[in-house]
C-alpha cells in the first residue's frame, strides 16, 4: 500500500515530553520527528526506559506531548479533549498489552464481544464479528474456554482477536511476547504481520524481542528519548 493510496497512519514532528518542570524534569521524548504509513507494521525497539511506552501513549491518545505535533489517522490529537480523545481511542485504535488484560470471569468469545459492545458495534453484528476474528487467530475451538483454561500463546491470540474485532484502522502493541517462549512469540509476531497483510491495517510493536525484525517492514530504535 503507498503512500500516494493514503495519507499516513502517524505523523510526528517535533514531540517532546517531559515530567516535571524544575532542575530534576525528566525528559522522557526529545523531538521525535516521524512518519508511518497506513498498512505498515513498524517495531519500536529500545531499552526499558528509552521512551517506547511514552511514545505509544501519546499515539494512542492516552498522554499528550510537552511539545510537538501529533496527527494520527488524520486527525490532530491536540485538538482533543480528554473526553473526544476517549470517543476517538474507542472508534480507531486497538491495544494489545504484555499480560494481555483480559476479563478473568469472562470466556474468550466475551473477551472479544465485550470490546465490540463498548466500540458501539449493533448487537446483530457482534456475535459474527467476535467469532469472525476469533477464528482468524485460530481459537474458533476454544470460544467458551475463559482465560484461566488457555495457554499464555492462546491468552495472547485473544486479546489479538479482541484488539482487530473493532475493525481498528491502527493496532498498538506494548511487548505483546513479552511474557511468552521464543516459539509462542514468533508464532505470535506471524500472526500480528498476517493480520496486516490481510486486513490493511497499521500495526505499531514496541518490544525488546529481536525477532520481531523479521517480520516488521521497518524497525525505529528509541535510545534515551529519541529516534536514532
């Protein structure tokens, strides 16, 4: 997909964040100037501490820069209230986190059919949906089974399942093999660059796994604050 099809998923031009304002701020973002174009999945890689989970918030709307510009989706999150950011995270992202997150009481078909009722998705369409994309990550067989009865693998394909079912244009990944084996992890990361190649949709991995540069079509490295 170029980017004469589309406009870019994500620009950043000048995006700094600090914490604190005397002596002791910290900077976490040093003038991060960056493009990603829709359809790409893009790995962040970096040390803990390197700004990597900073920068995916302020992509995904959850934190605002200190300075700089973020336009995402077309849209410029500055303009954005806490309450439109909120509505706007509802109806474009989907986040896939390193403990996956999912409701304990609930079986994987209402993990997934929980985040299609609070995306506003009708009730007609949300059973279709949920299945839909539970068996795109394979678990079509394991629907009714709750987390506790699936394996660290299958808990992540849930919450993979979870994060696409909304029809998420941009999918944000924070160490999603953080917590699994060398081969579950790959296994994963397949399915994540499967999911973009069939579906068109802009995949942002932040992790340390260096596997991940085998499936990504480009690979940004964070160090203290700032692409390098």
């Amino acid at each position: 997909m170029s980017e004469h099809e589309h406009p870019p998923a994500v620009v950043l031009d000048g995006v700094t964040r600090r914490y604190g304002t005397d002596a002791s701020a910290v900077m976490a973002l040093r003038g991060v100037d960056c493009t990603i174009d829709a359809g790409e999945l893009v790995a962040l890689r970096g040390r803990s501490g390197s700004g990597k989970t900073t920068l995916l918030n302020i992509i995904g709307a959850i934190d605002r820069p200190s300075d700089g510009r973020v336009e995402v989706l077309g849209t410029d999150l500055g303009t954005l209230d806490e309450h439109d950011a909120g509505e706007w995270r509802r109806r474009n992202l989907g986040f896939v986190f390193q403990s996956h997150g999912l409701v304990a009481s609930m079986t994987a078909f209402e993990n997934v059919e929980l985040a299609l009722r609070i995306s506003g998705t009708k009730r007609k369409e949300r059973t279709g949906r949920a299945m839909e994309h539970l068996d795109l990550v394979g678990l079509t067989d394991w629907a009714n089974h709750r987390p506790d009865e699936l394996s660290g693998g299958q808990r992540q394909r849930v919450a993979i399942a979870r994060a696409t079912a909304t029809e998420a244009r941009l999918v944000i990944a924070d160490e999603p093999t953080g917590e699994l084996d060398v081969e579950t992890g790959a296994d994963v990361l397949a399915l994540l660059r499967s999911i973009v190649d069939s579906t068109g949709t802009t995949l942002i991995v932040a992790t340390h796994d260096p596997a991940v540069d085998d499936y990504a079509d480009r690979i940004l490295a964070l160090r203290d604050g700032a692409l390098t």
